[in-house]
C-alpha cells in the first residue's frame, strides 16, 4: 500500500477474504476494509504525515500575512537559482504590493534582503559574474567603514583583487550603482586614454590604495590622510533607453527587474491581446498578439529569397514566428530587435506536420494599437465616494488627457443594486497608461469599450 502498487494488492484480496471467512469474519465486513485499503493505497497519507504539513501551512500563513517582505525574502533566496521560480515569485511580489527593488552596493547582501523601508533587494549573489568573494569584501568594507558616498568612495575602499572589470561590469548592468546617482551608460562610455570609464575607475582606484600604502609606510606615515590622487571626470553620453537598459538587466540577473520593455503599452497589451502564454488555447483559431521582439534572425533561402525567424515575448512568455516569401517581404521591417509590434494571425496545424505554427496575417506597431481600437472608456463610481475634491481631480485628469475617446461614467449604488449611466457631452479624452494610472491613484475603476 505504501508504494501504491494496486497490481500487486489486487492478487491478495482473493487470499484476504478467504482467510477472513474461514476465520468466521462477516464477508461484507471484509469487504468494506479491503475497501478501505484499496483508498488509503491509492493515496495514504497518515495522521503525524498530515499534522506537520498542517502545522508548517500555518507557520508559513503567519509570516506570509505579519512579515510579507521578510517572508518573501526568504521564498526567492530559497529559489534564486531556478528563473522560472523567481519569476513567479516576483510576481506574488507585486500581487502582494511589495516592491522588489534592483541590487544595490549600499544595501544588497549576497542573498535576498528587506531594507528599512520594508523594499525586497535583490542579492548581489544572484548577479552573473558577481562572485561571492566580491560580494563578502564588499559587504565587509560596508559594515565597516559605513556606507559608500559615491563611485569615487567606493573605487578607495574596495578591494580590487576581488572587484575587476568583469565584477564592475557585472553590477552595473544588474543597476548595483544606481543609487550612487550616476547612470549605467557613463560606466562604459570612453574616458581619458581609456575605452572605459570602468577601466579608468578601477585604474583611479588602484593609483590611490597603492599611493595610500607607500604613505603609511613612509616616513611621513603620519600624513597618510593627505593622499589625494584626481577623481577622473565623468564623460559625457547619452543614457541608455528603456531596451537596451532591459536587456543588459536580463544578462545578469536572467529577468527584467527595474521594468519591462511592454511597460510602455500595458494598456494596450492587456486590453487588445492575447497572452502569448494562452495562444495554445486558440489551435486553429485566430489570435491577435501583442509583444517587443526579443531576437531578429533575417536570413536568404538557397533559392535567394528572404525569410525570417522571430521571438516575440510578453510579460507571460514567448513565441516563435517563422516568416516566408509573401508575407516576410510585406511585414520584415516590424520585425527588428527591441520593437513593440502588435501581431494578428491564426495559429494552426503547419502542413504535412503534427506542429503548430503561428501564420502572420498583418503587423503593426503596438503604440498605434490602442488609439485606433478603443472607443470609449467607462469610470465607475461608487455613490458614496462622490465628492467636489474627486470631481475635481477627475475633471483636471480628463482635461490634461484631452483626445477622441467616450468618456461614460456609472454612477454605483452598491446597497440597493442599482446603477446609473451617463456620457460626458464636453469631455473627449485620450485613453492610455497614464489615464488609467492617474485614476487608478484615485481609487476610480474603469473599464474599456
């Protein structure tokens, strides 16, 4: 019964109910315990089994509702070499309305932490090329001397036999930096006679721990606080955009953790899009998808025409598109690394084969998807949270989202079930992310139409 082996059990109830009836044992009485046995082998699970699962739910129930962050903390430490995990975990995170913050020099352990105001930090372990050696001395230096003032401060106190370019590298694109107030970009942008400004931070910092060594053993050891050698002036770029910031997160970390290429057009992703985790429910059906295109593989047939493989992905998961002749001429230019496109096709049986493949019918670029798709948007508002202070702010709302889009409210009375709709004559607005955001920091539900 233990090892649910029901093949083997079946041969025995014959010899059961013999020996039991020979024993003088009622036959219906033997065969409402055989039953039983045959219940308990199909699934046993005894008493002092269930007793401790009962009593670990609700441990992990208390510190899961009295100590959300620390709770979580501990969940994605557990979890921080499988991506699958973190990334639903992540999300429970958000569920929950905790905030995951990028690792940080200034407050990042090696594993998953919560700060003073209650934010999850990433750990600085879990960064791709950040060893745990580097991350000790860091931590180390931090405990001891207090927290880094800025990029200089740092490049004095740390020791660059663990901390190289690799590690440098490594923790400015997981966003390590960021709070020092400089911006990824100008790590690797060239500087001096270096081709990074990386290079010449570590060459700054190398320049000063050996000049601050030869000090203290000098004659003059005495004055060792007077070592002064030039900080390096910052160069000067631009700052990386929204994609390749992403993307450089993803190197490191193995997810986007500071934002997501598709937060641009939520709006228009959750309300005119499949999600492409769902796409396996519409086999031969149409479906109209929507993501930023991941990977770009243009090629040439042997016969010389073009084709193209594609990864399109959202913030549910991804999918492939295989493009030929026709179709691939007519939509090639959609499809280039970091562009949000908006994709409509039917996902079918491809020929001669038990795959599916998913068949582009017409592309176009996302940001133009909600404008041209939305009709009106409707505020719903319960009775008895009408005030002139939220008339107010929704008028101030509409007014700086002026557009071509129905404003329709509800007027909700929740207690006798009744509701009353009206639409705005003077009001035309634009619907989009920051519309929904600014009313939703109201408390004001919409819905669109």
């Amino acid at each position: 019964m233990g090892k649910k082996q029901k093949a083997v059990l079946d041969k025995m109830k014959s010899q059961f109910i013999e020996g039991g009836t020979s024993r003088s044992h009622p036959a219906n009485v033997l065969e409402k315990v055989w039953t039983d046995w045959e219940a308990f082998a199909s699934y046993a699970f005894n008493k002092s089994h269930s007793t401790c699962y009962a009593f670990v739910a609700y441990q992990t129930a208390y510190l899961k509702a009295h100590y959300p962050s620390e709770y979580m903390a501990a969940v994605l430490t557990h979890s921080q070499s499988n991506i699958e995990k973190i990334t639903f975990f992540l999300e429970e995170c958000k569920r929950m309305g905790l905030a995951v913050k990028s690792p940080d020099v200034n407050e990042s352990g090696v594993n998953f932490s919560v700060n003073k105001k209650g934010d999850i930090r990433y750990g600085l372990g879990a960064v791709k090329g950040v060893g745990e050696a580097a991350v000790e001395a860091l931590i180390e230096e931090r405990q001891k001397n207090g927290p880094f003032k800025d990029i200089y401060d740092f490049m004095r106190r740390i020791s660059l036999r663990v901390v190289n370019k690799r590690v440098m590298e490594s923790m400015v694109y997981a966003g390590a930096f960021d709070s020092l107030g400089m911006s990824r970009a100008v790590f690797f942008a060239p500087s001096d006679k270096y081709e990074t400004f990386i290079e010449n931070l570590l060459k700054y910092g190398s320049a000063h721990q050996e000049d601050k060594v030869m000090s203290v053993n000098s004659l003059f050891g005495d004055l060792s606080d007077s070592v002064s050698i030039p900080e390096p002036k910052l160069p000067k770029c631009d700052d990386w955009g929204l994609i390749l910031r992403l993307q450089k997160e993803r190197e490191v970390v193995g997810i986007y953790l500071s934002g997501h290429p598709l937060d641009d057009f939520r709006y228009e992703w959750e309300n005119f899009a499949t999600p492409l985790s769902n796409v396996d429910n519409f086999k031969g059906r149409k479906v109209n998808v929507a993501g930023f295109v991941l990977k770009a593989e243009h090629r040439i047939s042997q016969k010389g025409t073009g084709w193209g493989r594609f990864t399109l992905q959202d913030y549910t998961g991804s999918l492939e598109i295989t493009m030929f002749s026709e179709s691939y001429a007519k939509f090639r230019n959609f499809f280039e690394e970091g562009t949000s496109v908006y994709v409509e096709g039917e996902y079918k049986q491809r020929y001669n084969s038990d795959e599916m493949e998913f068949k582009v019918l017409n592309v176009r670029l996302l940001e133009t998807v909600g404008e041209e798709k939305t009709e009106s948007v409707t505020l719903k508002i319960p009775i008895e949270k009408i005030s002139a202070d939220l008339i107010e702010q929704i008028d101030k709302i509409c007014a700086t989202h002026k557009g071509k889009h129905t404003l329709r409210m509800e007027l909700i009375d929740f207690q006798n079930k009744e509701k009353l709709p009206f639409i705005s004559q003077a009001r035309k607005v634009t619907v989009g992310n920051e519309f929904l955001s600014a009313l939703e920091l109201l408390g004001v539900e919409c819905g669109v139409n």
